[in-house]
C-alpha cells in the first residue's frame, strides 16, 4: 500500500538481500535514500545495480533523510548498527536474528521504548502466504489438536569468490543461526511457547566449508513436540513443514507452495487410506502449476514473506501500532538458537584444538582430502615423511607424520598459513565441479595464492600438478600431443575446468620465468585406480542400464594410473627441476574407449554408439535453443570437438625423471594395494 513521505528508508548491507528489502520497499511506495555497507566497492556496485544512492556511513545517510533503518548485514554486528539506529532517531527493521546476545535483545527493546521508536525482527515465514494459511487452518480447529511439527529443510549456500571465506563459515553454529531460528520461530507459532531445545551435529561433506552440514533438534514446546532437520547434504532442496493433529494431518511444502491435507474420516480405515492417499496426491497436481502462474504473474513473490512483513511493518509505523514482530518475541528466539549454535561452536573449536602446525615441516600438500591429492599423502606417510595437508574440514583421525591446517585455497591468509614452514609444497587441489565462481576461487585464485606464499616463505620447489586438458584438442586432431603442443586458444569454450586449470598453469609458468619461483609442471592424463575411476565421462555416460559413446568408440585415451603419478609426483620433487619444466605423465599405450569398455563391462556390455554427425548435430541445435536464453550449451560443437578429437599423446619431456616409467599397464588390473597410513580416517578421503 503506498505511503506518503514521512517514511525514508537507508538499507545497511549491500548483501543479496538487500535487493529483496528494495523491491518490498518500492512496493509499499516507501522512499529510499540509499545504502551502506563497511564493503565501499560492494556497495558502489549494488547501488549502481539497484538505482539508489551509497552512503559512506549510517550517519550520512541520516543526514540526507533517512528515518527508518534496515539492518542487513551478518547477525553478530545486528544490535550495534540497530542501537545506533535508535540513537540516531530511526525506526529499525532487523534481519534476524534480532542479536546473538540476549542482552543486546534487551538493550535494544529498552532503546526503542526510551526514544519511542518501533523496532521490528524479519521472522520472515510467519508472512509467507502457505504459513499463514497452514496457521489458519490450525487455528480454526480443523485438525484438531496439534501435537507434534516437524520441519525439514535442506539448503545450499551460494558460491563465492576469491577472498576471506564468507560468513556463513566463519563459525561452526551460524547454520542453525541463520536457519534454525526461522524453525524455532515457526515452532513457536505452531506449538507455543518453547521449554526446550537439544541438538545433534554432523559432518557429512554436503558443503565442506561448513563445519557441520547436517543437523537434527528436538524441541519440547508448551503445546506440543517439534522436530527440526536441517540438511546441505540432501537433494532435491526442500522446505517443507508437516503439522499432526488429532483429526488430520496438514503437509505444506514452501518451495512447491502447496498443501496437501490427510484427515481422519468417519469411515473404515481402508476407505480412509484410500480417500487420503487420493487427496494427499491430486491436491499438488493442481496446487504446484497454480503456483507456477502466480509466481510468473508476480502474483507469487521471491521472498514473498519478507515483501508482506515489510509492508505490515510500515503500515504499523503509519498507525503507531507495536510492530508485526517485536524484539520481545525474537528474543526468546534468539535464547534457543543461541544455545544450540554455541553448543556446537565448542565442540567444533575442541574438535580442532589439536590441530597444531610445526615450524618446518618437509612437505603441504593440497587437494589431500581428494583421490589424487590422499594417494600422495599416503605414500609420504608410507615412507615415513613427515607432511602437511591444507583441508577445509578436520579429518576424523590425523594418523602420525601427518598435520593440518585448516583451510580454504581461495582464502589467501589460510594458505600462508599453510605454507609458511614447508620446504616442498605439492599442489594438487583444484575444483572438480561447480560453477566458474568456484573454479576461480579454488583454482585460479588458489594457485596464486600458492604462488604467493612460496616465493614469500622461500620453499625449496612447488610442484604444480596441472592438466593434458589445458592443451589444444580442437586445433591438434590427427596429430599427436606432447609438451611442445600449442595451449587450449579458446578455454573459455571448453569448459570451467580447462579454463581454470590453463590459467594456473600460466600462473606458475609465469613466476617461475620472471620470479624464479622454483617449480616443475606436471600434466597427467586421465588417472584411474584406488579412488578414481577408469570409465569416466571420457570413455562413455551411463544413461539407465546402458552405456553412450560419442562417436565410434575408437578415440585414444591419455590413461596412467594413480601409482604411476603419484611415482612422478614423488622424483619431480627429489629432483633437481626447478625452472618451470613442464613434463606430461602418460602411458606408452593408450587404449581406446572401445577397449577400455570390453575391459570393463566384459563381452555382454550394454553400449550405444551415436555417430559423429549426429553427435554434432545435436551440439549445434542445443547451441540454437540455449542461444535463444542467452545461456551457452554444455555440448556446444567447439567442444564436442575438443572431446572427439583423434589424437596421440606422448612425453617429450619424461627424461627429465630419468628414474620414471609406467609400470602399471592400462588395461591390467593392478594387484590389490596394501592398506594405507590413512585407511583409518575415511574423512580425510572423502572431504570435498
């Protein structure tokens, strides 16, 4: 509803809620002055993105109107930015939390009591439009009495860029802080007053940057008992509430924005099984495409909670009415997730306490919780070396000779810290997977950052563990690859991987030439044993029962096995080179799909072989139709090119390693290894 004036608002956080603040805000027709946040660039650019003004404090942008604060930046600095708020005479709209100190709840109700003013805290869900009609129906009696909801969501944050590690890392309890507390509040509205709350954490590796990913609490209310699971493991994403009562039982489904009802019916249990797994069922088939409409009428909103609180909020402020969520209800919120996220802030600082770094230490190696980069610490282990690993979360069990730092290859602290006494660093982490912000993150920025650390520290070498990928497919087919082979001239075609891989290699090239960072490049083909597959996406794709082969099945594969690179990776760095030498590790026979296929799936294998032609007729048309969104195609000609280019692969530069040779035969199945130095810590193998 429009407003006159009177109401002009400064938004402080230029994170990416802060365009869904704008648009609640232009929708109520309320004025915005502009924004801040402690981040100058960040807030340029969201500025400039949004159409509004940057402030370079809360104070100017008080001095140029503002009246009404919305606080939006991370909850531990939400009462300080709130009280000065309130000091400067601004009514204040509070992402939640609303503080993570009970007492700062406190100041700030008392503040705003003192002056006047209103304060409000984003429980953003009580406002979402399937909420407040589950609440109705609840509240009308229809299933009768509730005595139990159990809340399920499952979650995944954004990827990120290059720099510190955002804040949902920083602490191991934030996700139940900036989740958690929107179950609690919903329990509360479902159930009543909490009494109490215990929790359970763990790690399971949905997103290794969190110190626990998957979480599960019970919650003992005054009318009932609620249950909240918290994932970033399981997928589909989901958010779904499920409410049982003594005469029904109510699913909503917040993503889907449907509601399916079970009731219990005056009729014999059969029939009421079958009238409700009717109704249970049809009710979505209708509900989900209803949905659709609404939400691409705009009918349906992104955040549509947080657009109606929003607008309750200033239509309170135009009525001097309390405001639609006061600090009082947020704070008993506030309590119970307190609770809960320092309890898992302890355990997880008493979990890495141990995790102590010596002043010098032979070797750091990265990507060590990958196949690759475990094999390697293995065989140091083994050899009884003493190693550092840089890993992103604890191992279950750090077995002797081996010690971790902590952290993430985009972070450049975290990798100074890792390197600072290291004498070899092997560089093997790179993203596998995942959108070009985490290749650049891990990869690219990762690399310099190793880059950076060895020249400052003065390692003895740095052996950079690139990829056959970086080269030109396309422009070499016929022809045979080595070292000498001309590099990938369109990376950004071929993919994120060959992109960030080509430009770490770059990188270490480049300091090694005009830095004299002592390095030497190693290229493996595609790697296959111990945790790493032989039939990858470069043989042939699985689809249902049978296996797709791009082509006839009769191109070349660069194959070498794990031991085999990991026996390079072990005489490059006892070796003299240090001048930027690049050596490619392949195998001498280089099998073709077709074979390695026979190997594998043995003479009744089910295979499809779709011919060339049609394979780049189907690239081209997808490049058509994903063209038409302004997206680019995963099959696009280029690099199916790259992909189905008949080539040869060979080292020019393998006599560099005068003691190297392949020993394990492409197509042998290898004896079975003998157990590992770390066949007792699977999460050190496992961990993204």
């Amino acid at each position: 509803m429009p407003h006159d004036s009177k109401f002009k608002a400064a938004l402080i956080g230029a994170g990416y809620i802060c365009e869904y603040h704008v648009a609640a805000l232009r929708r109520c027709g309320v004025e915005i002055v502009g924004l801040h946040d402690v981040d100058a660039a960040r807030a340029a650019a969201a500025a400039q993105r949004l159409g509004v003004r940057s402030f370079n404090s809360i104070g100017d942008a008080v001095a140029a109107g503002a009246n009404v604060v919305h606080v939006l930046t991370p909850p531990d600095t939400h009462a300080q930015i709130a009280l000065a708020a309130l000091d400067l005479g601004c009514h204040v709209l509070v992402e939640k939390p609303l503080a993570t100190e009970v007492e700062d709840c406190r100041r700030i109700e008392q503040a705003a009591g003192e002056r006047g003013l209103s304060v409000c805290v984003n429980h953003s869900l009580l406002f979402d439009p399937q909420v407040r009609k589950a609440l109705a129906s609840v509240r009308s009696g229809k299933f009768g009495k509730i005595v139990s909801v159990d809340i399920f969501r499952s979650s995944a944050y954004p990827p990120f860029g290059p720099g510190p590690l955002p804040p949902q890392y920083r602490t191991a309890g934030y996700p139940f802080r900036d989740i958690g507390v929107h179950a609690l509040y919903l329990l509360e509205a479902f159930l009543g007053k909490i009494e109490n709350v215990t929790a359970d954490w763990r790690s399971l590796g949905g997103d290794p940057n969190l110190a626990f990913d998957e979480w599960r609490a019970q919650v003992r209310c005054h009318y009932g008992l609620g249950q909240i699971q918290l994932s970033w493991n399981v997928r589909p994403l989901q958010s779904q509430i499920i409410i049982q009562g003594t005469r029904g039982v109510l699913r909503v489904d917040l993503f889907l924005m449907f509601q399916a009802r079970r009731a219990a019916l005056p009729l014999p249990k059969a029939a009421e099984r079958v009238i409700n797994a009717l109704t249970d069922s049809i009710k979505p088939l209708f509900d989900v495409p209803r949905g659709i409409v609404a939400f691409l009428t705009k009918r349906a909103l992104p955040y549509h909670g947080l657009q109606d609180l929003v607008a309750a909020f200033y239509q309170s402020l135009d009525r001097h009415a309390p405001p639609p969520v006061t600090p009082q209800e947020a704070q008993r919120v506030v309590d119970w997730t307190e609770r809960i996220a320092r309890a898992a802030d302890a355990d997880y600082a008493q979990r890495i306490a141990p995790l102590t770094l010596s002043e010098n230490v032979p070797f750091l190696v990265t990507g060590a919780s990958g196949g690759f980069g475990g094999a390697i610490v293995d065989r140091l282990l083994a050899e009884g070396r003493r190693v550092r690993v840089l890993m992103r979360r604890p191992p279950a069990v750090v077995p002797p000779g081996m010690e971790v730092a902590l952290g993430d290859l985009g972070d450049p602290a975290a990798v100074d810290r890792a390197v600072r006494g290291a004498q070899i660093v092997i560089h093997a982490g790179a993203a596998m997977k995942g959108p070009w912000l985490e290749h650049e993150r891990a990869t690219v920025a990762g690399t310099q950052h190793v880059i950076d650390a060895c020249l400052k520290h003065r390692v003895a070498k740095l052996v950079h563990i690139s990829s056959l990928s970086v080269v030109d497919w396309a422009g070499q087919d016929g022809k045979t690859i080595d070292e000498t082979s001309p590099l990938e001239p369109r990376p950004a075609q071929r993919g994120h991987y060959t992109r960030a891989k080509l430009e770490a290699e770059m990188r270490v090239s480049r300091a090694a030439r005009e830095a004299h960072l002592p390095a030497v490049i190693l290229r493996p083909g595609q790697i296959f044993g111990g945790k790493m597959p032989l039939l990858t996406a470069a043989v042939a794709r699985k689809i249902g029962g049978r296996w797709i082969v791009l082509g006839n099945g009769k191109l070349r594969l660069p194959l070498i096995h794990l031991d085999d690179v990991v026996e390079a990776v072990r005489q490059a760095a006892d070796s003299p080179l240090v001048a930027g030498q690049i050596i490619q590790l392949v195998h001498d026979e280089q099998p073709t799909q077709n074979q390695v296929l026979r190997q594998s799936l043995g003479p009744r294998g089910r295979v499809w072989r779709i011919p060339r032609g049609l394979v780049f007729c189907l690239g081209g048309l997808s490049e058509i139709a994903l063209g038409l969104l302004h997206r680019p195609s995963p099959l696009s000609r280029y690099r199916l090119h790259s992909a189905l280019s008949r080539l040869q692969f060979h080292s020019a530069q393998q006599s560099l390693l005068p003691g190297w040779r392949c020993r394990v035969d492409t197509l042998a199945s290898p004896a079975t290894p003998a157990p590992s130095p770390r066949a007792s810590a699977p999460a050190l193998q496992t961990a993204g």
